[in-house]
C-alpha cells in the first residue's frame, strides 16, 4: 500500500530557531512531491520537487528531495510566529494511478514568541 | 485572478440527509479534486474531475459523488450522511490535474454531521 509519513507529527520551537520537517515515501511510480502550508483552511502551496539533490529555496523556507532515500525535508530557518501551521507532504504518482496525490497525516508547527 | 472557491463555508446536516457542495475553480484551471480532511486521517483523496469527466477516485463508498460542468466548476454531493462524514472537505483546482502542476485549494466546508 502506497504511504507518506511525516515526521515529527507535532514541534513546538521558538521564535528565531531552526526547524527540519521530515517526509517519507513508499509510493509506485513517484513523480514528484510537494510541500503546502496550512494555516487555518487552504493549504497554500510551498514547493513541488521532482529531482534529487536540487535544492528549491524561498526566503527562509528550503527543500530537498532524496530519490534514493525516498524521503524530503523541508527547513525553516530563524522561525516567526507566522511560521506556526501544519506542513502538509504529498506525493504524486504518474502511471494512470487512480489515487491522486497521496498526502501525509503532516505535521503541527507552533512557534512561540 | 480570483483564487478557488467553495461555498458553503459550513454546513450542519443530521445523518441521513444528504448535502452538496460546491467548488469554483481558478479561472482556466480545468482539474478539480476534491479531499476529505479529518483529524484522525488527514487529507485523502476523493476524486478529480478533468473536462467534466472524473478522471480518478479515491477510496470512499459509493455515498460519495461528483461532478464538473463545462465551465469547470464542480460539484460534490454526499448521500445518506453518517457521522463519520464530519470533515472539512477542500476542493484543489490546477491547469492539468496535481501531475505538473500545484494544486490550489479553497478554504474549504467545514461539514457537521449530527
């Protein structure tokens, strides 16, 4: 049965620490995987990755995608308040698979002043 | 351009009933998904709709429907509601389906099922 497993379910840090989000993958025929961000209703997308070893990077907020390893993690670093959310993991499959995109559970970021 | 849009915000049904909601996509976006997201389960997949044909299905029963019509904009409908049906359902639209490129999700109805 295809899965994503985020790590860790839940963190809470302080502002201004660094945080690394984990994301593991069992899947058939992956394609890419993607990093959306949701606060209170939408989630709100982040960064879609589909090679390995390249870096996506915006502002604070960095990715990577390790093919081999089957897992990416996504850095956030000098964290704000705004920052808190609930990271959200999907991966895509090719192939005429009938399930869409394959979320994981995500995980609960809180951040305190 | 306008982002996408599902109304209604929320929705309290007693089990048995059935609902429907609705799901205006980003103008020229031609996918519409529709997720179920709980607490216990997260986000899963219940189907996607591409040029008014539903193009893949997830793993619900058959109490769960769709459609799109020819200006994109979709519609799910859920019979016979349970309780377990409780959720906040997100509609995503995207050009051509979450293969190549992102989805955009709406805000979401928040469904209380009593």
């Amino acid at each position: 049965e295809d899965k994503v497993v985020q790590s860790p379910l839940s963190l809470v840090v302080h502002e201004g620490d660094t945080v690394t989000l984990n994301c593991s993958y069992e899947v058939t025929n992956f394609r890419s995987l993607l990093w959306y961000k949701q606060e209170k209703k939408a989630p709100t997308f982040l960064f879609m990755l589909t090679s390995s070893g390249i870096e996506k990077k915006s502002g604070r907020l960095s990715s990577i995608l390790d093919k081999k390893e089957l897992f990416s993690i996504l850095n956030i670093t000098a964290t704000q308040t705004g920052d808190s959310a609930i990271y959200l993991c999907a991966v895509v499959q090719t192939g005429g698979g009938a399930d869409g995109l394959t979320f994981g559970k995500g995980t609960h970021l809180i951040i305190q002043p | 351009k306008a982002g996408v849009t599902q109304t209604p915000r929320y929705l309290i049904k007693t089990r048995g009933q059935q609902v429907t909601l609705s799901c205006s996509p980003i103008s020229g976006h031609r996918s519409v998904s529709w997720y179920q997201q709980t607490p216990g389960q997260g986000l899963q997949f219940l189907f996607e709709y591409f040029s008014e044909t539903q193009r893949n299905k997830g793993n619900f029963p058959g109490r769960f429907s769709g459609r799109q019509f020819s200006n994109s904009r979709s519609e799910m409908n859920v019979s016979t509601l349970e309780l377990g049906d409780s959720a906040l359902y997100l509609c995503a639209s995207s050009e051509q389906g979450g293969v190549n490129s992102p989805l955009h999700f709406g805000n979401g109805t928040r469904l209380t099922v009593t």
